[in-house]
C-alpha cells in the first residue's frame, strides 16, 4: 500500500484540461478556442520574426549559461520597466521601481503575493468578479485573504461600474485592489479612461494599494502606449503601486517563462528595501530565473530596429484578432433575426470574447459543436481562424436558442 494514499485525484486545470479534451477529440470541425494562445489564420502557432532573429543574435554573440543573479537580468529588467511606465518616466530616473525577472506573469504575480503575505499581514486581495481563474489559486497558496469585487454585469454584458466601485469603496482601509491592466481576461472589458480615473480616485480615497496584472501590453489594442496607460494614470498620481508583467502573449514567448514584478515606491530607499526582500523570497522558491526569454526580451526592446519591428508584427497580430471579432459579429448579426443585441462582441478588446454563454450553453458548444472553451462562456479569439468564423456563429446561435 502507497504511502500517498490519502492523496486524492486533483480537479483537472479548468483552462488548460479544455486542451486536453481538445487533443482527444477527432471531429475535423474541432475548435480550441480555451487557452489564450495566438494562433496564425492557418491555426498554428507563431514564433514571432523578432524573436528568431534576437535568438540567432544570441546564438552568434556565444552566450553563456551562468547563473542569472536572483533579481534577474539587468538589461532586461531596465527596458522591462521602461516599456511598462515610458523610458522617461521620472520614477525610473528616480529609481523609485524596484524590478525583479520573474517566472513570466504567474511567477510575478506569485512573488508579490508572497510579500503581501509576509510584511501586510491579514490585508486583503480585492479581485475581479470574474477574474482569470488561476488568480485565486495563486493567493490561496500564499495565504493571502481575498474577496471579490463587482465587475460583470450579465444584462449588459458590459462592466457593472457603480458595482466595482461601492465594493473597492466598501472593503477595509489599506486593500490590494488586483486591476487588468488592459483586456481583462475573462470578460474582455476595460474601464474607460474617464472611469479609471474615478477607479484611481477611490483607490487613493480608501489608501488601497492597486495591484495590476498587466498580461497584453500592446497585444489589446496593438499598441504599447495605449494598453499601459491605465498604469501610467495611477503612477502619474504619485501612488505607490505593483505592476506584475508578461512576455507570454506580446512576444509570444509562452513556454519561456518571462516576465517581472515591478513595486512602484515613494522613494528610492523604499525601493531598494523592497526589492532586496523580493529577492529574498525568491532565492528558496526557485533560486534565479532562466535566462533565455530574459536575453530575447533584452535584445528586442533594448535594439531600435527589432523594436519597430516587433510592434509591426504586434499590430499583425491585434489585427488579426480584430479582423476575426468583426467577423463573428457579422456573421452572427446575419443569422440572428431576433433583433438580439451583439454588439457586446465589437466593445470587448483582447483575445477573448465573453459570449454570455451558460455553463449548459457551453457544454453544447463543445458536445454538440466540438468547440472548446471555458465553461464561463469564454472563447479565445485568437484561436479563431476567419474560415471558421461562421461555423462558430452557428454553434453560437444553436447554443443560444
Ligand atoms: N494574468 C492574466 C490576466 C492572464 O490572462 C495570464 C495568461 N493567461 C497571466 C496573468 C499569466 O500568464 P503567464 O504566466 O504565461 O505570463
């Protein structure tokens, strides 16, 4: 008899197991439309121009394979902070960002709820309602405490704004309020300018620290400006603040697990306290981060002409998204005769569409249709090709009705 009896069977991943479910399906229909990966209009995935051409640069350069210091890689982790608040940001010229490379944005977002944990004990995480599901895990497992606030709003399939705001306002002084920073997953719906600020406007009222997770820079609306300005709006307030970022989904670098947590602090000696103790938690967790996706992210963003070039191929694939989005819409506006309202569709930004499907709905989706998807109504977009866009408006329609 094993001494892991009492282990039980785990729950299969609510994202990733719909992969698993997608492999064993052999309906040549079949659609994944569950994990937020870019696929090309052939429904294959991309390695980006510029990051074949960073790594043959580094294949020439003969790198070497020494130990990244605990914080991560230098370069990296300067044009990181860069690219997230602008390379003239006098909060980067007064080195008031503490940086640390982290195991892309899970990585990040774990460190910091790991400091929550250890020097704001007892204060509370306030996290979307609906949130990207691996949030919750994420905290629990660093024993934070975390409640919900209002975001969804089922009757419009649009953002409950006055309900966001009561339940920032209601929770305790002092909260981590968790933001997206631009095309929250699930729902695909932002804040407006005008509404982020009134967000900001609460969050200092109640001295809550904001806490964003900022996983599409540039991949929302194809630009790297406009998809960190909500960011740039808070620290531009003069807010202490914590930016957890990913390369998975803009550089399209996935498996290589790149990204960082960046604490914004009201003064340079703030800074350098606070990252010494992230390095701190980082050293028994995992040591020092891989080095690789560090070098292609240092290499792209550090280099003028692969820059431009990659927010080229960006905007290739934003367009994309867009352009299959528009698709959708149209072809569901064809087949709709009920006069229903699908424009939702054309508001959400991102990779994914929040379709207000139902569980049971969604379990058609896939039994029925082979398409799948989350059981929260999610589809990934970017796993939508414009020859299938009809065929997934059927499967809506059908799923509807
Ligand atoms: N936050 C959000 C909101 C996400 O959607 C994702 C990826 N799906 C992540 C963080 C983290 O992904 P990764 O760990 O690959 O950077």
């Amino acid at each position: 008899v094993s001494r892991f009896e009492s282990i039980t069977m785990a729950p299969p991943d609510p994202i990733l197991g719909v992969s698993e479910a997608f492999r064993a399906d052999t309906n040549e229909m079949k659609l994944n439309l569950g994990v937020g990966a870019y696929r090309t209009e052939d429904l294959q995935p991309y390695v980006l121009n510029v990051v074949k051409k960073a790594e043959k640069l580094m294949l020439e350069r003969g790198e070497n394979k020494e130990y990244l210091p605990i914080e991560g890689l230098a370069s990296f982790n300067k044009v990181t902070a860069e690219l997230l608040l602008g390379a003239d940001n006098p909060l980067i010229l007064q080195q008031r960002v503490a940086t640390v490379q982290g195991l892309s944005g899970t990585g990040s977002l774990r460190l910091a709820a790991a400091l929550i944990e250890r020097y704001f004990p007892g204060a509370k995480v306030l996290i979307s309602s609906p949130s990207w599901g691996n949030h919750k895990n994420i905290f629990n497992d660093a024993r934070v405490p975390w409640s919900e606030y209002r975001y969804y709003d089922p009757s419009t399939v649009g953002l409950d704004f006055d309900g966001m705001i009561a339940d920032i306002k209601a929770a305790p002084e002092g909260s981590f309020v968790l933001l997206h920073g631009c095309a929250h997953n699930p729902t695909g719906i932002d804040p407006t300018p005008e509404q982020w600020e009134i967000i900001a406007d609460v969050i200092q009222e109640k001295n809550h620290i904001p806490f964003f997770d900022v996983a599409y820079q540039g991949f929302a609306s194809g630009s790297l400006d406009v998809d960190a300005s909500s960011v740039r709006l808070f620290a531009a307030r003069g807010l202490e603040l914590l930016v957890a970022q990913s390369y998975s989904k803009n550089l399209g670098l996935y498996a290589e697990r790149i990204g960082a947590i960046n604490i914004v602090c009201s003064s340079a000696d703030a800074a350098t306290r606070v990252k010494s103790q992230i390095k701190r938690l980082a050293r028994p967790m995992y040591s020092n981060p891989p080095v690789h996706g560090a070098r292609i992210v240092a290499n792209v963003v550090g280099d003028p002409e692969l820059f431009n070039e990659w927010k080229e191929e960006m905007e290739v694939m934003a367009g994309r998204i867009k352009s299959v989005r528009q698709k959708l819409y149209d072809s569901l506006r064809a087949k709709d005769k009920s006069g229903k309202d699908w424009s939702f569709i054309l508001r959400q930004i991102g990779m994914f569409s929040f379709t207000g499907l139902n569980k049971a709905q969604s379990d058609n989706m896939t039994n029925k249709w082979h398409v799948y998807m989350t059981k929260d109504g999610r589809i990934s977009l970017a796993g939508l090709s414009s020859a299938k866009c009809e065929y997934l408006a059927d499967a809506i329609f059908d799923s509807y009705h």
